[in-house]
C-alpha cells in the first residue's frame, strides 16, 4: 500500500472515529454507567494501543480496529464487574442505614420504657 494510500485511510479511521464518538456522546441522554465507561475506556485504550502495533508492521488502521474491538468487550467486562460491585455496595449501606434507624427507633423505645418504670 502506498504513502498517499496508507495516510488517507488513516485520515478516514480518524474521521470515522470522531464522528462515532460525537454520536455517541450526542446520543446518551442519560449518565453512563459504569459497564459504559469501562467499555469506552477499554475502546480507545485498546485502539490507540492496536494504532501503536499495527503502525509498527505497516497496518495502522487495521491494529486499531482490531485493539480497539479486543478492548470493548475487555472494558465491558471490567465495567460490568465494577457495576455489580457497586450495586452490591450500595445495597449493603441500604442495609446498614436501614439497621440504624431500626437500632434508634428502639433506643428511644428503651428509653420511654425506662422513664415509665421510674415513675
């Protein structure tokens, strides 16, 4: 593949790029979740490291899409494992917040017990 070849279609992948994370960005209405983040993080972190490889045996583009395809589903799967963690830590402090209005409501019932004995 030529010089003028090679630096166009990486012009293109560039555009291309730009243009899908502009849509995507656009495109979400609502905060990403975790799962989300890390599949993007784990994208542009395994296309910009597939850009890297892939310039080095003269296939920029191609080490790019295949990095950043091999980061997707290993972000994903990170994120998702941080998201169930996450759920599963809120529902824990859901808990704890729960057994201490619980362990006040019989405090004060302890309480009202104690000064009706004294009287």
């Amino acid at each position: 593949m030529s010089r003028e070849k090679e630096a166009s279609m990486k012009r293109l992948l560039v555009i291309f790029g730009a243009l899908c994370l502009i849509t995507v960005s656009l495109g979400c209405s609502a905060p990403l979740s975790t799962r989300e983040k890390g599949a993007g993080i784990g994208a542009l972190g395994g296309a910009a490291a597939g850009g890297i490889i892939g310039a080095a045996v003269h296939h920029p583009a191609a080490g790019a899409l295949i990095g950043g395809a091999l980061g997707l589903g290993a972000g994903a799967l990170v994120g998702d494992q941080m998201q169930g963690q996450e759920q599963k830590q809120q529902e824990q402090q859901r808990q704890i917040d729960q057994n201490q209005l619980e362990l006040e409501r019989q405090r004060r019932d302890l309480d009202k017990v104690k000064r009706q004995s004294e009287y």
